[in-house]
C-alpha cells in the first residue's frame, strides 16, 4: 500500500524476496511475519495462545546461537545479543509480537519467521540500533545461522510439548489423588457392582474409586514415556536432514545447549533425513492423549451414573452441586463437570484423528501439515490439562456416598446369590435367583425358608470383607 507522511511514522518499510511492504513501528516482527498475517487468518490461534511455542522457538534460537558462536561462525557480540533477547522472551516478554496463526501454509516458515525477526529486532535494539536495521543483524543471516524451518521448526514444536506435558502430569496426579482420597473415605461403604448396567456382585465404593485412581496412574507413566520420545529432534539437519550450510560440529554442539537451556534430555535423532520427514513421534503422543481421553470419559460417565436419579436412578453417591440444571424444571440439577469433561475427551479423540492425518500427509523429505498437528497436540494437552483440574476440584473433591441406599441394594439384589454360589451349588443359587427375581423376594430369605444355610453361615458369608475378595474356599460347604 502507499504510504504518505502521516503513514511513515506509523510504519517502517521492509524488503524481502517478494518486494518491499510496510510494517507497523511498533512491531518487533517484520516483513516476514506480516505477510503471513495477511496470508493466514485462518483459525483465530495465534502462536502466543500456547506461551510455550515462542519460549521454545528462544530456546532453540539462543542453542543455536550458542553454538554458532562458539565455532567461530557468529560473531561474538551478536550471539550475544541474540541470547539477551532469547532470555526476555523465554522469561514471557514479547510474546504478544508472535501473532501468525498456528495454523499456516509453509510447514512452518511463518512461525520460524515471526521468531527471527522478533528476536532479531529485540537484539538489534540491545545492541543500540533501531528495529529494521538489518544490516547489522539480520534475521535470516544471523538469528536464522545454520538452521532452517524445517529443523528448527519440529525442534521446538516437540520442545513445546514436552514442556507443556509436565503441566498435564500435574493436573492428572491432582485428580489420581482426590479419587485416593475418596477411595480411602469410601473403604467401608458396601455397594453392588454392576455389569451391563445389570446387578453384579457386591464391592465397596471405595475400590471403584481406587479403580479410577489406578487408571488415571497408568495414564500419566505413559505420558511420561511417551513423551520421551518427542526429546529425539533433527536440529542440525537443515532443510532435509543432510545439514547443508551447518558446520560439522554443529548439530551435537546445538543439542547439548539446548538440553542445558531447556532442562529437558533432548537428544540428537541418529538419522535425521529420516527425523526430518518422520510424525511417528507425534502420533504415538498423540494417541497416549486419546486414550486418557478414552478413560476421563468412561470415568464420567460412571460419576453420571452412580449420581443419576436422585429418586428414579442408582443414587448411589451425589456430586456437588454446581449450578441449577432446568430452565423449566425447579429442583433439577445436572452433572456438568463430567458432561463438560466428556466434551473434552470428544475433542481430544477428534484431535487425534487430525494429527493422524497430518502426519501421514509427509511427502518426500518434509511434512508441510506440521502446524495443524502441532496445533490440534497442544489443543488437547490444554484441554485435558483444564479438565482434569476441572473434574478433581468441581467434582470429586465433593462427592459424598448415599450409605443406606448402597447397603439396600447389596441385600436386596438377586446378585447376591453370587457370594453363596461356592457354598450352595450353581443349580441351587440359579433356582433361587429365578425365584427372587419371579417372586421380588430377598436372595436370603429363600435360602433361610429352604434351609440351605443356617442364619450363622450366612452371617459369616454376607459379611462385607469376606464378598469383596478372594477366600479360602476350601472348607465349603456343598
């Protein structure tokens, strides 16, 4: 656009290989940058929705630097100042200057522009220049030294999850132990265990809510490993994996920085034409969220059933209540944190399904659908990092059991006869099972009037520690 005078203290003039266009001042990106905010108003996300990306992308920026220097390719006084102004945005400055949508065209050029530049204008000014004086450092010449999009760019995506990943782990032990805690308060509280929504066999309350508890703990170790595997990068490679333009020395010099800067084990990938192409990593993360979603959802729906009624469902336990639940209906009150913890896990399952896709989308030695992959990860790391503290505070940590109701179930419920099975025989407990439910009668009525136990074996029997596990059977009865 032209610009007249009033203009030209609004914005400085920027070229690059397609011509020259202005940027705005007060802007530490540049021209780079402000093309692809023409280009990609596409998803309403900008990088700095995840703090993470721009901190990682300055990790990566000041390793590089770092190592560049330290070969004697960059001079002294400008990795310097690139450090200082990696430092700053590491430290949460400037992140507001990341503004390209995460999702882009360009495999992520966009978002390793927006870096350079930003870092570059910062350093420039530390160094007593104004911002566009490139010549005396240059984006690309100096921030961007032996690196390219796409090392740089994969490298501190999975940096950023990696990071990002120790923030679920703390969300996911908040909520294995407030179900700990529950388990404990729970111990005693004798309930029946349903399968197929259909009576079962008695258990307590306490070892369904041990069970949500051992399910969230396997979740978060393969998290954990899982995110392991995101630390083997390709920095160092260049634009296919060959290093092109990067010294010898580089790539492990680089790495090694990284690590100290991040404080995270990232480790050099032993092929890195193949590292440069290769999602599998992503996907296999990718998954491990899926199937935590998989299992908060199941949990919910469980807390949505044992809470139902509270007259006409099972009623075993309340959940707090957390806001009035009809428009139209007084009194009604609904489960929303798990139904909005299920809405999570539906995102996250569909999350998954985008970076499957993406990820097979890699032709040749490069992947361009990187960014929506990296989007939709951290997406669902976010989400289910929010949900779990959502789930463990605004419902857990409040649930109460319904005593009596559960104890009346147990013996009033056909499956009952299930604990007496060792003792009676399976055609008598079948017989009377069919009459119990024929009849509405209590299981241990029909065994008193027919006399197949004495009311002291039953007694000993029905006693709540001895149906909850396993037994010394070898002294039964029939």
């Amino acid at each position: 656009m032209a610009l007249d005078n009033t203009d030209l203290n609004e914005y400085r003039i920027e070229h690059d290989l397609l011509g020259e266009a202005p940027v705005p001042q007060e802007a530490y990106y540049g021209i780079q940058t402000q093309r692809a905010l023409e280009n990609f108003n596409i998803s309403g996300v900008k990088l700095n929705h995840f703090p993470n990306i721009p901190k990682a992308l300055a990790m990566v920026k000041k390793a590089c630097a770092m190592a560049n220097r330290d070969l004697g390719m960059l001079d002294a006084a400008k990795a310097d100042a690139i450090a200082d102004a990696c430092d700053e945005i590491i430290a949460g400055k400037l992140h507001d200057q990341f503004t390209v949508d995460v999702i882009q065209g360009g495999a992520g050029t966009s978002t390793n522009m927006n870096a350079n530049e930003v870092i570059a204008n910062r350093a420039l000014e530390l160094m007593g220049y104004r911002r566009g004086q490139y010549e005396h450092l240059h984006p690309n010449t100096h921030v961007n030294m032996a690196q390219s999009t796409n090392d740089v760019y994969p490298t501190a995506m999975r940096l950023s999850m990696v990071l990002k990943h120790n923030e679920l782990v703390v969300a996911a032990k908040s909520l294995k132990n407030a179900c700990d805690v529950k388990a404990e308060e729970f111990k005693d509280v004798l309930k029946m265990g349903r399968t197929q929504l259909q009576d079962a066999v008695p258990m307590t309350l306490g070892q369904e809510f041990r069970a949500f508890s051992t399910t969230i703990g396997e979740d978060i170790d393969r998290i954990k490993d899982m995110a392991k595997l995101l630390c083997e990068i390709n920095l160092g490679g260049t634009a296919i994996g060959t290093g092109i333009t990067a010294d010898n020395r580089y790539a492990p010099l680089a790495v090694k920085y990284l690590s100290e800067i991040s404080g995270q084990n990232m480790i050099l990938a032993g092929d890195l034409v193949e590292a440069t192409s290769d999602m599998g990593a992503f996907v296999i993360f990718s998954s491990a969220l899926k199937r935590m979603a998989v299992k908060l959802s199941k949990m919910s729906n469980d807390l949505r059933l044992l809470s139902s009624g509270p007259l006409c469902g099972f009623n075993d336990i309340n959940l707090p209540e957390m806001q009035p639940g009809s428009s139209i209906m007084p009194g009604k009150v609904n489960p929303v944190i798990p139904e909005a913890m299920s809405q999570i896990a539906f995102h996250v399952i569909g999350n998954d399904m985008v970076v499957t896709m993406a990820s097979e989308a890699a032709q040749l030695q490069l992947n361009y659908a990187e960014p929506v992959l990296v989007y939709k990860i951290l997406e669902s790391i976010q989400q289910l990092t929010n949900g779990m503290f959502m789930l463990s505070d605004r419902c857990v940590k409040g649930i109460t059991a319904n005593e009596d109701i559960c104890m009346d179930y147990v013996y009033n419920s056909v499956g009952l006869v299930t604990a007496l099975n060792p003792y009676l025989g399976y055609e008598n407990s079948s017989r009377i099972a069919k009459t119990a439910i024929k009849t509405g009668r209590r299981v241990v009525d029909l065994v008193k009037e027919e006399g197949l136990l004495t009311d002291e074996q039953l007694t000993e029997i029905l006693k709540p520690e001895n149906m909850i596990a396993p037994l010394d059977l070898s002294s039964k009865i029939h």
